[in-house]
C-alpha cells in the first residue's frame, strides 16, 4: 500500500511540537493523531472534536492526503465576546 507523507502539529504554551509522520494512504485524521500520540506533550488531550487541516476544522474521520498537517485545537480558555468586552474597557 501506498504511503504518504503528513504532520501533526499542536500548539502549547510552551511552544509548537510537528510531528512528520508517513502513514497509509487511506489514513483518517484520527489515525494520525494516534499514531503521534506518544511523541505529543503531556499537556496534549487530543480530541477528536477538536482537528483541523490548515486551520480548516474537520472531522476525525477526514481521510488524509499527501502533506496535510494535522493540527490539535485546544479548547478555549475565555470566550471570545468576554475577551473582546475586556480589552474595550481597558482602552476606554
């Protein structure tokens, strides 16, 4: 079977891990994640509800192709809209 190239990517506040992985043609998202899940940091809780390819939320089933970079959403510490009412208030 065929293999492609691909990464997983997740972003941290300690930094960005990439992880190039080449896997089986036929590959879902999921997959890859599993497959990366022991080079992952620890703070890492990959979640299949949370994957995107090029900033391109998908679902965990999404079947790769050659040079998708998988990348781990963490979930949101503060809600956008507060966010924004907080940095309004700051500059008024």
């Amino acid at each position: 079977m065929a293999e492609i190239a691909i990464e997983v990517a997740y972003a941290g506040p300690e930094g960005q891990v990439v992880i190039a992985l080449r896997v089986p043609s036929g590959t879902t998202a999921w997959e890859a994640v599993e497959q990366a899940r022991a080079k992952l940091p620890a703070e890492a809780v990959p979640d299949p509800s949370r994957l995107g390819i090029y900033a391109k939320k998908v679902p965990a089933g999404q079947v790769l192709e050659e040079g998708d970079r998988v990348e781990l959403y963490r979930p949101l510490t503060l809600d956008p809209m507060e966010a924004r009412r907080r940095r309004a208030m700051r500059g008024a």
